[in-house]
C-alpha cells in the first residue's frame, strides 16, 4: 500500500474514530471488569456506571470531582460528586484503573486474541504519535500521557489507543463549548443526530429532569429545536461538530501516516465488530454511541427527538 497524493484526511479520520472508540469502549460494561469492581466495594447495580468514572478518571482524580466533572462533559455530575464522597480517598481511584486494566488484557486476550497481538506489535508507533501530540487545553489527554506506560505491549498498545480517544474528545469537547452548548444541549443534539429514541443518550448518562429541560429551552431559544423536536438547523450544527472535529483530528492520523492508518482500520475493523456485538450484549444496542453508524435522517430532515411532550 502506498501514499496517495490526494488522501481525503477528514474521511479516513472519521473512519478510524469508530474503531478507536471501540477499541477502548467495550470495556465500560464488559463483565470481567464489572465484576473487578464489585470486589473494590461497588454496589452492584452501579458497579458498572461508577467503575467507569472511576477507572477513567483515575489520572484526574487527585484535582476532586468538579474537575472531572469539566473534563468528562457529559456524565452524571450527580453521579461523579456521589463517587468521590463514596470513596473519599482520591488515591483509592487507581485501584479501578489497575482493575480495569486486567479486564482488559483479559478481555482482548479472550475476544480478539490476533488483535491482542496487534496491538502490542503498533504501540511503539502509537505511542510515538501520542508523544508528539500538542496537550494545551486537552486534560484528560495530558493526564492519561503522563501515565506510567505498561510493561506488557498488549495492554501498552491499549493506553495509546485510549490517549487518542482522549485527545479527540477534549478537542470535541472544545468545539461543543465554542458554539455555546452546555452538556444537556450537546447531548440532546447528538441523540437526535444518531436518531435515537427522544433523550436517551442525556438519560443513560445520569442527567436529571430539570438540566434537560433547560438544555431543551436553550435549544428552543437557539433556534436548534421547538415544540416538535430537534429542527433541521440543530441536526446541521451536529453535523458540523463532528466534521470538524474529524478535520481537527486528522493531526493525529496524518502524524501516524496514510498507509499506516489504512492498516490499522483494517487489523480493528473485524475485531472491533465483535467487541461492539458484546457491547451489545452486556449494555444494550444504543450504547457506545460514538462506534454506531450515524442513522439516516427522516425524508423530510426537519424534525428529530419526538415531540416535547413525549
């Protein structure tokens, strides 16, 4: 495979961002490592919602739950203040990460062995990528750098992957606050954008009643959304977001090459299909939204969400 001259970057990034997304999110509900986190003292019913603020935020936790809160965006801050009171001790948040850890190597090991192995072949590359990265305004990425790397390749390869798929996300995050939408806004916008049932993902995500009802009137306010629903001009803006954050983090593909690039998608594609098939098991099928395919818009591409009064 060679260099083309005329590589469409915005494209081939848009590509590898599913496959980046799921490399990583499987794990958010994967059993091996839910289980982990019971045996760190969750209560069972939200071992898999906190292990997940828990683990990712580890880096972060020292700076207390209001800066996660600003890092994470769209999460529960509800549920993030509940996590720090119930642990109290922010040195106690990297248990989770080692825990997550092992279910991870368990898990690639188990599902995607030959993917295991790939990963551990790339993360020499990968991590060159990462090192060479601008952090300015990107803090869960420069928290998740400054990680001691693992010994074991498998999992090395891993904590690159994850690095990318924060420094996609903060810079994301930096778009959604430039354009003057708070997180309730940005999640009801990106729920309409992948056609799903009105405010599920602002709901599986632990925001309360009143804070999406002030992001639906912010919306309404804007001109993004009315009585129906999310307008045309909202899905736009939604749209918009994610070109432009694919643009923006074309950098990091660029960085790692064309051919380069090409391969991996191909090497995680066929894996990442059956990571997702899990996720659809252990969390359900509208879950993990930034791996699932963007849904066709309605013919007539005006209204999306349901009606206000659903």
């Amino acid at each position: 495979m060679q260099e083309s001259e005329q590589c469409d970057w915005t494209a081939l990034s848009a590509r590898v961002a599913r496959s980046v997304q799921t490399t990583v999110g499987w794990i958010f509900w994967d059993p091996g490592a839910v289980e982990r986190y019971r045996t760190l003292g969750l209560p069972t019913e939200l071992a898999s919602p906190l292990g997940y603020i828990a683990a990712r935020c580890a880096p972060l936790a020292g700076a207390g739950p209001e800066a996660v809160i600003a890092s994470f965006g769209s999460i529960s801050p509800m549920g993030i203040r509940g996590l720090f009171g119930f642990l109290g001790d922010a040195v106690k948040f990297a248990a989770f990460a080692s825990a997550r850890d092992e279910a991870v190597l368990s898990g690639l090991e188990s599902y995607t062995p030959g993917f295991a192995e790939d990963l551990a072949r790339l993360e020499r590359g990968l991590w060159k990528v990462v090192d060479d990265l601008p952090d300015v305004g990107r803090i869960l990425f420069a928290a998740h750098r400054a990680l001691p790397r693992p010994e074991n390749k498998v999992l090395s390869g891993w904590h690159a992957v994850n690095a990318i798929r924060e420094w996609r996300g903060d810079t994301h995050w930096a778009l959604v606050v430039a354009e003057g939408l708070d997180a309730a806004e940005a999640s009801i916008l990106h729920n309409a954008w992948l056609g799903y049932e009105r405010d599920w993902i602002p709901t599986s995500r632990g925001l309360v009643d009143v804070a999406l009802e002030r992001g639906w009137t912010a919306l309404r306010e804007k001109g993004l959304a009315d009585e129906h629903g999310v307008t045309s001009e909202g899905l736009d803006l939604r749209e918009a977001l994610e070109r432009e954050t694919e643009r923006l983090t074309a950098v990091v593909w660029q960085s790692y090459g064309e051919v380069a690039t090409r391969t991996f998608c191909e090497l995680a594609e066929p894996p990442c299909s059956i990571l997702l098939e899990r996720v659809d098991v252990t969390a359900g099928p509208n879950y993990q939204p930034g791996s699932r395919t963007r849904r066709a818009r309605p013919e007539d591409a005006r209204r999306v969400g349901g009606s206000a009064g659903q």
